[in-house]
C-alpha cells in the first residue's frame, strides 16, 4: 500500500514536470515567432519610409497605413547625415544625445538593426527595440518556471509533512500499545504483591520487586503521554535530575561513574516529570553504553536568565562529525544493537513536549561526547 502510494506520488510529480516543460517549451516557440513577425513588420515600415522618399507625388494609402498602424514597437531612425527619427517612444528629447545612444545600444542588443539602401547605397539605419507585449510574453517563461517551482515546494512539504504525520501516527500507536500490554500484567502483578507482603518475612526483597514495579508503572504512564500533548508543571530540576542519577547509578557497573555536578536547588523550569526523566534517561543511557569498559558520566547543570542548560559528559567512543545532527534521527545509531531511537525519542521530548532544545556541542571519535539540553528558565511573579 505504501509503494502504490509513493508511485503515485512520483507519477504526479513526473506529469507536472512534463506538463510545465511542454508549456514552457511552447511559449519559447510563440516568443520567438512573435519576434520574428515583429521584425516582418519593422522591414515593412522600413520599406514604407523608402517610398516617401521615391516618390516626389502622391503617397499611397497603403503606405501610410503601414506607416500609422506601427504604435507599439518603439524606433529610432538615424540618418547617414546624423538626422535622428524617434517613434513611439515617450518622454525622450531629440537633443537628448547620450539618451538616444544608450537607447540604440539597447536596441541592437534586443534586435538586430535594419539597414535602409536606395540604389544600392545606405542611406540609414533603424533601430527598434522589443514592443510592451513582447516584454510582457518574455517575463512569462520566468513567472511560469517560479509558479512551477512554488508548486513543487508546496508539494514537497505536503509530501514531507504526510510522512512526518505517518511516523507520528506510528510512534503514537507504538506507544499507547506497548503502555496497553504492560499495564495489564503490571496491575496484576502489584495485586500479588500485595498478597506477599501480608504472608512473608522476606520484606527487603519484596520492597525491591516493588520498587521495579513502580518502575514498570512509571514507563508505562510514559509511554501512554506519547501522542498526547503532556502537562507541564513548575519543577526543580536539580531534583528531577537526581532522580533519574540515583536510579541508574544503583545499576550501573562500579567501572562507570555517573556524577552529577553543580545541583543548586531551586532551579524551576515547566517540565513534564516523567517524560524528562525518560529523555534523561535514554542520553545518560546513550553515553554509558559508549563507554567500552572504565569511565566516567558528568551532567551539570548552569542556570541563566533565559535558560536552563544541562550538560551531559562522556568520555566514550565518540560521534564521527557528519552525524552530529543525523544521530537524533529514528533508526540511525551507531551501536552494533539497538532500533535507534532512544536521542529521536528524546529529541522529541524536550523540542517538541518542552519548547526546548537538544544537540551535540562537541565529539571526538576515541575521546568522548558532550551533549546539551537547554530549556526554558522559570520567571516568577
């Protein structure tokens, strides 16, 4: 269904682009014969203007038709003997000589000028340039090919915003089923608990299995708000920080040290807990799992008027530089295993969900990464 879509699509696309191209094509054609019957007309005119000077009598109606009907194309005839001829163009003095010159300039750039001979022998030269209509016709090609190209951008962000509304959809859908299927079990599993904890001795263990099943309703609760717009609420972020520090750090090797730096209380930015804490998570994720055996994880933390900003430092593998943007993108990793979508997700999160931003300020391939989140300061009243 979707390769008969995007044929569909590029079918669409070919048909205008021949459409227009044979448009443009025909009108070059009806350009060019317009000034070639602009031309006709012109030695026509020339022609005229030789009779007037054969014929010492009467001057035939034919000719002076010919002579009156010519008011668009405008002309500047000049004589061997320096007489200067103007028709049809408005506002130029005939005394005006650097004008006329730059006009003839003009002229023999537009159309070649016409050479008046009796017998045998020059006697003057016409210059004309190309009528309104023509100039008009000219500029046609040029509005077409915009009016073309503005079509072909309008279609491309359809195109492109149908496809980020179906992997939005996709997301969406991922996510509501898989917050479904562990919610069900997860209910279950707590009601059990609960059983236990009433008919064993064992609390240290049962008070663990409980703290993981909190932890399986927290993501479950996070991925039910993908889709849906989350609510925000005023946070400190120090302590949403060191939630998500606290957690990971109880799990991680005693090769990997996590440190979180300057935690100054009372930082509040508007954040969604869970949702923050799942992006936190998924980057703080990210740098260890680059870490190929020993090393170290600092986030910190620096407050400013406008801005929050939170630092997370690896000294891991590093990101080649050509994927520093790419690297937020669905499916691109540069893991051996993993679907790629844990910076997309998080991505997401913060720009998305929090009007925030997320980028690689700086990695060295063998040296490590150093990644920003910036998010809106709290100013209160």
């Amino acid at each position: 269904m979707k390769n008969n879509s995007k044929n569909i699509n590029w079918i669409i696309i070919l048909l205008s682009s021949v459409i227009i191209s044979v448009i443009l094509w025909n009108t070059y054609i009806f350009v060019q014969n317009f000034k070639t019957e602009e031309r006709s007309k012109m030695e026509l005119w020339s022609l005229a203007t030789l009779e007037l000077i054969e014929i010492d009598g009467e001057i035939s109606n034919l000719t002076l038709e010919v002579l009156k009907k010519n008011q668009t194309t405008p002309m500047i005839k000049v004589d061997n003997n320096g007489a200067v001829e103007i028709n049809n163009i408005k506002d130029l003095n005939k005394n005006d000589t650097i004008a006329i010159e730059n006009l003839i300039k003009k002229f023999s750039l537009e159309n070649e000028p016409i050479k008046i001979t009796l017998d045998g022998k020059q006697i003057s030269t016409l210059y004309y340039g190309n009528s309104d209509l023509l100039n008009k016709l000219k500029f046609y090609p040029s509005a077409l090919l915009l009016i073309a190209v503005v079509f072909g951008f309008v279609a491309f962000l359809f195109f492109k915003s149908s496809k980020i509304a179906e992997i939005n959809m996709l997301w969406s859908g991922m996510a509501k089923e898989t917050a479904h299927q562990i919610g069900t079990p997860l209910t279950s599993l707590m009601g059990w608990l609960e059983l236990l904890k009433n008919s064993s001795k064992e609390k240290k263990y049962l008070d663990e299995i409980g703290k993981d099943l909190e932890r399986l309703n927290i993501i479950s609760e996070r991925f039910s708000k993908i889709g849906s717009k989350p609510k925000l609420s005023n946070k400190d972020i120090c302590i949403e920080i060191k939630k998500t520090v606290d957690y990971l750090r109880a799990r991680l090797s005693k090769k990997i040290i996590l440190e979180f730096e300057n935690c100054n209380y009372n930082v509040i930015t508007k954040i969604n807990s869970q949702l923050f804490g799942w992006c936190l998570e998924n980057i703080i994720k990210n740098s260890i799992d680059s870490i190929k055996e020993e090393g170290k994880v600092i986030i910190k933390l620096e407050e400013g008027d406008e801005f929050v900003k939170i630092y997370i430092i690896d000294n891991g593998i590093g990101i080649k530089k050509n994927l520093h943007r790419k690297i937020f993108r669905p499916g691109v990793t540069t893991k051996k295993r993993g679907w790629g979508l844990g910076l997309s997700l998080a991505k997401r999160i913060i720009e998305e969900y929090h009007n925030g931003q997320i980028k690689v300020l700086e990695s060295t391939v063998g040296k490590g990464t150093k990644l920003l989140i910036q998010l809106k300061a709290f100013k209160g009243i």
